[in-house]
C-alpha cells in the first residue's frame, strides 16, 4: 500500500471505519457510479454523486437515497459545489484524472479503475470493492457479500439446469439501440460474466471490446441457428421490429427462445453481475422447458 493509501486508511478509519457514537461517517463524493455501488453495499451512504438522477433511472440497484446531491456529470462534475460539503474523500476512475489537482484543493482523492479490454472486468472490479472496503475498515463485510453473492448465483444455476433437464441453451444477450440495430455483449462484458457464473455459453460471438459490447445489424441475429435470445428492456420501438416478417423468421423467435429480461445496469460494480443473473435467470425460466 503507497503513502497516499496509508494515509487515507487512517484518516478514514478514524472518521468512520468502526462508527461510534462519536465518530462521524466519512463524508465521500463518489463521482463514478461504480463506487457509488460499491459504497451502498459497504453501508456508507455518499455525500455527493455525479448524474445521481441518471443513476436512479438506470443503475437503480442498490438504491441511491435522496440525501445524495447532485454534483454535476460525470465528465464534468460541479468543484464548486464539492468544495462546499466538507467533503473527506472523492472518488474518480481514470476519466477524471485530469482534475486530479484541482479535486486535491477539496478532499483526498481515491481513482478506481475503469472497464477495459486488456483485464478482466469481473475481476477488476471485485479489486475495487475489496480495496474500498479495506480502505473503510470494512473488509469483513464486503468478503462476506461476496459470498453470499456466489452461493446466490449458485443457487440460480442450479434451478436453470433442474428447468431445463440438465442441459443449458447457449445464449446472447442484447439491447436494441433501434428498430435496425442492436448490442450483443460479448466477452468481458458483465452480462456475459452473469452467464459464465450461471454455465450458460454464448450462442453469437462478437470481439473483445472495452464495454464488453458491439452493435450490429439486426439482421445478424438470424445466424443464431440453436440458442435463445434475451433482450434488455426497455425498447420503446420493439411493435416496429418484432411486427416485421423478419423478426418472425429468426430461429429463435419460432422457437420460442426469446424473451424480455427486465431493466438491469450492465456496466456496474461487482454486484451487477448477481442482478444480470437474476434477470436472465428470471428471463430465463419463461421459456419452455423443451425444445
């Protein structure tokens, strides 16, 4: 541990690592979403957060309390308002490393890394998560979450494979950014994560990206011959595309292995990937049993 994370662990831990009736909870801006995550599963509420009414459309899980204000974008978060909360720490990935200096004169600065293609991004951000929670003194709560988290996914794996007899579909996962177009995710994407952990193989492979995704005509779904297809909601214009004569002659629609699967942030903190599981899982288990 360098200098700058040896001091922070003292200032913190004295501010609120083991709360008392005397010691305050730490007073944190958390300026990407990913920590804002992974600071509601430690139990430490932040102070600010950057676009945190687009976090409560779209991340919603855990849920952001109303007492977080909002300090602007996450490019471009608000220094005048962080410098006046009193803040005792700010956390930025590399997107913000740029203001590094300017966000010092505030409050101790803490930068997490960020997706990208060369590490794996599961992995990446459970060393986030672990570090945040050393960080906070609170490193006994986040490894027990985490194993709660695996025997979870666990236990969805297995009611897949009692639900369809032993033998899981292949699978891909999209979002439909238009009636002609869609996102597949791919390797390194959290969803595809979700589905390594619940032994379900990708039934359209794409490359290797930095958000784990790529978009491609709706047309190349027709090449998914044996597999289903989730698509993440929302989708306003879907009457458009699941009317057409080509939507209709895709393999997995008159095979019946295609399904909605509820709203669900993929580009999150560890934790996303139990609430993926949980939405395929649960998309999942609508399709027939058989094929």
């Amino acid at each position: 541990m360098n200098i700058v994370r040896r001091v922070l662990l003292t200032l913190i831990c004295l501010l609120g690592g083991q709360p008392t009736a005397q010691a305050a909870e730490p007073r944190i801006a958390a300026l990407s979403w990913e920590p804002v995550e992974h600071l509601l599963k430690l139990g430490v509420e932040p102070v600010a957060v950057a676009d945190a009414d687009d976090y409560r459309a779209w991340v919603v899980r855990p849920k952001l309390p109303t007492s977080a204000i909002d300090v602007g974008t996450r490019t471009e978060p608000n220094l005048e308002l962080l410098a006046q909360l009193n803040l005792d720490l700010i956390l930025i990935t590399p997107l913000l490393e740029d203001l590094r200096p300017k966000l010092e004169r505030i409050a101790p600065v803490v930068s997490f890394g960020d997706f990208t293609q060369e590490r794996d991004n599961l992995v990446m951000q459970r060393d986030n998560y672990l570090e945040l929670a050393h960080l906070l003194g609170r490193t006994a709560r986040a490894q027990a979450q985490l194993t709660a988290m695996e025997a979870h996914i666990a236990e969805m794996r297995g009611r897949l494979l009692a639900h369809f007899g032993g033998e899981l579909p292949a699978l891909s996962v999209v979002r439909f950014t238009s009636p002609t177009t869609v996102l597949v995710f791919g390797p390194n994407s959290m969803p595809q994560h979700a589905m390594q952990l619940l032994g379900l193989r990708p039934a359209h492979s794409v490359p290797v990206s930095r958000w784990g995704s790529v978009q491609l005509p709706v047309m190349v779904l027709g090449q998914i011959e044996d597999g289903a297809v989730l698509h993440i909601e929302p989708f306003p214009r879907q009457d458009r595309l699941f009317g057409s004569r080509l939507w209709q002659a895709m393999p997995f629609v008159r095979q019946q292995r295609f399904a909605d699967m509820r709203s669900t942030w993929t580009h999150g903190g560890v934790f996303c990937v139990e609430y993926l599981a949980e939405s395929i899982t649960e998309a999942l288990l609508s399709l027939p049993s058989s094929r």
